[in-house]
C-alpha cells in the first residue's frame, strides 16, 4: 500500500514545496527518543509535548497517507492550500501530520510560530530537494564543483551563497540591465499587438510570459539575447523553445525523483533519464555561453566593478571557478522562468477580474511613463508605489512558494507546544495571507492595503506575506525578479487594457503553485480604447 502511494505520488506531501524546502523529515525512530527529552527539559514551563499537538489521525504503517487517498481521502496532493485552510479549520493553528510512521510534519500558521521558524533555522538552514539532480551534478565532476545552490546543504552552501549573493544583491549589479530589460519589454509589448491579432478568444497567453522571462533570464545570465519571441525561435527545435521544454523536463522530475523510492541513485530510470537529457542539453549550452564569455574577458581590457555584468562579476572573482559559475547559471536558468511567469499570471488575472485596480495603475503608468514609449529607468521604478502593491498584493493572495520549510535546528516552542530539533517545520505561505484574522476580505485583491498613506492601510507582522522565503536561505535572486516583474507589469498596463476570458484562476501545487487554467487574456491597445 505505501509502495503504491509512493508511485503515485502520494509522499510528495512533505516534499512539495520543492524547489525551496527541505522536505524529507529527518526524524523518524529519533523522534521518539527526543519527545521524552523534549518533554522533560520543558517541565518546568507550560508547554504542552509534541505528541499532544492536534493533527489528522494516523493509522500503523501508513500514517495520514490514508487521507490523501483520491477520491476517499479529504486531501488532495494537488492542492495543498485547500488541504491546509482544512487542517486550521480543523485542528487550529498548529498541526502534527505523521504522514508516514515516525516521519513527521508540523504545519504553523501564526505570525509568531512562523518568526520561531526562522529564528530556529541554525547557521546553514536547510532543505532537502532536487536530490537527482544533486546526483546528476556530482556524477559529472568535469562540469560542477558541486550540487549547486538548490540542493546543497551546510558549509558548500554557504561558500556558493555567499560569493554569489555579494554580487545578485548589490542593487547596482541588478540596476545595470534595467535598459537591456526594457528593450526586450517593450519588444514583448510589440509583439502582443501580432498575437492578438493571430489568437482567437482562447488563446492561452502563459507560452508567451514564459518565452519573456527565459529572454530575460537569459540576458542576466548569459550577457546574452535569445530572440525568444521571434517567429524562427517559437519553431518547436529552437533553442529557447528546447531551453524552456529541458527547464521544465527538470523541474518536473523534481518531486517524482525526490520522493517515492529513490531507484534512481542504482539504476537509471525513465525518469532520471528524462531530467539527465535535458539537463545535458542546458549545460551544454551553458558551458558554451560561458567559456565564450570568459574568452571575451581575457581579450578585453578589465572596466570597473559598476559597469561589469554579473556574469563577468562572478567570472572574475578570485573565490568561484568556472564550474561554480555554470552551476549557479543552471540553476537561474531552473528557479528563474516558472517562478516569475507564473506570479506575473496572477498578477494580470487579478488586474484584468479587478478594473479599478487596473485603472490606478493605469493611471500611476501614464504619469510614470508620460509616453508609452518612455524608458523604464531606476527613477520610475523608485516611483512606482501602486505597481509594487499590486505585486505585493499578488503575493498576499497567490504565492507561487506553498510555504517555506525549515529543519528546526534548536527545540522550540510553537503555541503553547514543544517541537523537537530535527523535525521538519512548514509554513502555509496563501492560507496564512488569507487570514480574516490579519486581512480585512481577505479573498478580495485590495493593493491599497499596502500604501501606507492610503486609509486601507493596516500594519501586520513582517513574518506573514513572505514570497522569497526569510533569512540567509531566501532567494537570491529577489531583487532581479521584482525589478523585471514591477516592469513588466507597469509597461503591460501602460499599452493595454486587460481583460479576462476564464473562470476564477486558482493555483495547483506542483514544483511550485501553478495556475490551474489556461491564461485566456485579452488585450485591447489603450491608444484605440481612448
Ligand atoms: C516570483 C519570483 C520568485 C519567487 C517568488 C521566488 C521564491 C523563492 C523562495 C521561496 C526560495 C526559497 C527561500 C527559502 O527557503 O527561504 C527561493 C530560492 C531560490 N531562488 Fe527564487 N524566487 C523567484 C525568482 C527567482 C529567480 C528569477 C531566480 C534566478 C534568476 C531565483 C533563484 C533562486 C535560487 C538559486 C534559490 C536558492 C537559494 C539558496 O538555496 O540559497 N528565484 N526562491
């Protein structure tokens, strides 16, 4: 019975915040032994011990699987938010799932147990996914000194993240391609105008976000322009749409690999096959694009450390080598597309279901923007308050991460109960933002809750909306991923009225949350609706 689950994909409970948690609870026949301890260092305070947490009934052998059981079950893996507004309705705001014997699970739902998470995470907080993909790399040591950012845990971890992080954080690297990004906007934006044209009413417009994000993710990764939306690179053998099929092959082998039976460490399954073909075929355009650059490098004279791409930034750091870099580029190229697509999608739903929302920032976009062939420059963007609260509000609503998990790394106390160090600890990002306890309507997209002159305005706790996750294990690449989304946004606005054709979009959980319908987006050009 628990082999079938595992086939099925019923484990991917635990695993299915990937890419971005450790998921795999290290603590089985442990646990047990460290409640006694837990129970006993914690006598003298109230809180009450781990096995009294209220949680789902687990039955010998095979956990609270039996609840993830299609049709039988009240669970289901492919919506895990539904699952978790369940488990609060149901047992409160904090939740014990042993979802197979001695592998537990403990959901937190309150600002203040969310904060514990964080503050308990240990020097190396740490996740445990994209496990073949760890094997893949350290199988090919001529190409990766290691598993790169996404798997790796402790010490080799920190080393990558920190070299990496000086140069993706520092607002100036980020700023620099804020020209070349607006070019290649305000190409997508043109292009709209011929799909539009050649798409019928239902026309799913996901294929052509995620065709400007790889253009985007491309240029700050390779120093390079793809010509992702042009008619020879939408034929089906291009190379962006070969990039955009291997990135997805990947990281849809992600949780299957990570969770179930791992054959794959012995023998090469159908699977592991899969995601080895496609990441041979991004490495090896990696690799070119790199080693071309770092040609181009040795040839030209060295200029500052301001006007340096990041590519060339990481190249020539005296602390990273070649193989460094064409890891941290794979997995740009892996965390980068989805993540911004499917966010930018939601953002455009609720624009588009919302046309008061829509009209302001209408408006902020013309005074930004006074024609619509203005730049987006640093300057605009500085200026752009309702843009970065329609993102903000799309984050509340919509985020694209299920929740964050940490392995706590110190015992703690989470409402009033004690948790072991060791245990796997998880966030519930969209339940926890969809709180009428902390939002006022909360199902409704209100930007203005986040403008603080605005009378909607309302102070909640930092630890509620977190997209990027918190701490040292956040994502690297928030900055870049905000600045080509609040553009992409505030230039899309500026041309077009949007309007939608589906039903209400809601997200399905896979590697990360997806919405769970086409994108059917009508545009109408603003200078002929005026
Ligand atoms: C909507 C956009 C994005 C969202 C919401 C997002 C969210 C996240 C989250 C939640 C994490 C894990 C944080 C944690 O565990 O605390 C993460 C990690 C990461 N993200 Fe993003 N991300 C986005 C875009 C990007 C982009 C554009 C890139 C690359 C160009 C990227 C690269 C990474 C990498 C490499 C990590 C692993 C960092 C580490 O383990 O040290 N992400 N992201």
């Amino acid at each position: 019975m628990i082999m079938q689950l595992f086939r099925r994909g019923a484990l991917r409970c635990y695993h299915v915040y990937n890419p971005y948690v450790r998921m795999t609870c290290p603590i089985s026949d442990d646990v047990t032994a460290r409640e006694s301890d837990i129970s006993r260092s914690h006598a003298a305070t109230d809180a009450r011990p781990f096995n009294e947490i209220p949680g789902p009934k687990s039955l010998p052998l095979i956990g609270t699987l039996w609840n993830y059981v299609p049709v039988f079950g009240k669970y289901n893996f492919e919506r895990l938010h539904h699952n978790g507004k369940k488990k609060l309705q149901e047992y409160g705001p904090l939740v014990r799932e042993e979802i197979v014997p001695g592998v537990f699970l403990v959901w937190v739902f309150t600002p203040s147990d969310i904060e514990n998470v964080f503050r308990n995470e240990g020097r190396y907080p740490e996740r445990r996914s994209h496990l073949a993909l760890q094997k893949y790399r350290s199988d090919h040591p001529n190409i990766y000194n290691s598993g790169g950012l996404l798997p790796t845990n402790g010490p080799e971890w920190w080393r990558l993240r920190s070299e990496f992080q000086q140069v993706l954080s520092r607002p100036q690297s980020v700023k620099l391609y804020l020209p070349q990004i607006d070019q290649v906007i305000q190409e997508f934006i043109d292009h709209i105008n011929t799909w539009t044209q050649s798409a019928g009413k239902y026309q799913d417009f996901s294929d052509e976000l995620s065709r400007l994000y790889l253009e985007l993710i491309c240029l700050v990764t390779f120093d390079v322009q793809l010509g992702s939306l042009s008619d020879s690179e939408r034929q089906k053998g291009s190379l962006s749409s070969q990039l955009l099929e291997a990135s997805l092959t990947t990281n849809s082998s992600i949780l299957a690999t990570d969770n179930g039976p791992q054959l794959w460490r012995w023998v090469e399954t159908r699977l592991y096959r899969k995601l080895k073909k496609s990441q041979k075929f991004m490495e090896q355009i990696a690799v070119d694009f790199i080693s071309k650059k770092k040609e181009s490098l040795t040839q030209s004279a060295s200029t500052g450390s301001d006007t340096k791409s990041l590519l060339e930034l990481y190249l020539s750091s005296e602390e990273l080598d070649i193989k460094d870099v064409t890891g941290m580029a794979m997995d740009m190229l892996l965390a980068g597309i989805d993540t911004t697509t499917y966010t930018t999608s939601f953002a455009l739903y609720h624009l588009a279901v919302n046309p008061e929302a829509q009209n302001k920032l209408y408006e902020e976009s013309c005074r930004l923007l006074v024609k619509p062939s203005c730049a987006i420059t640093t300057s605009v963007l500085a200026k752009a308050q309702y843009t970065k609260a329609v993102l903000k509000e799309t984050f509340r609503m919509n985020p694209i991460s299920v929740g964050i998990g940490r392995i706590l790394a110190e015992d703690t106390i989470f409402s009033g109960y004690c948790v072991p160090k060791g245990t796997v600890v998880v966030t519930q990002n969209q339940v926890s933002c969809r709180q009428a306890e902390y939002f006022t309507d909360p199902d409704k997209f209100v930007p203005e809750r986040w403008i603080k002159s605005h009378p909607l305005y309302k102070q909640v706790s930092p630890y509620l909306v977190l997209p990027f996750g918190h701490g040292p294990r956040s994502c690297i690449a928030r900055r870049l991923a905000e600045q080509n989304m609040h553009s992409v946004i505030l230039k899309l606005i500026r041309h077009y009225e949007i309007g939608w054709n589906g039903g209400v979009l809601d997200c399905r959980s896979y590697l990360i949350n997806k919405p769970d319908k086409p994108l059917y987006l009508t545009f109408k050009e603003r200078s002929k609706v005026c």
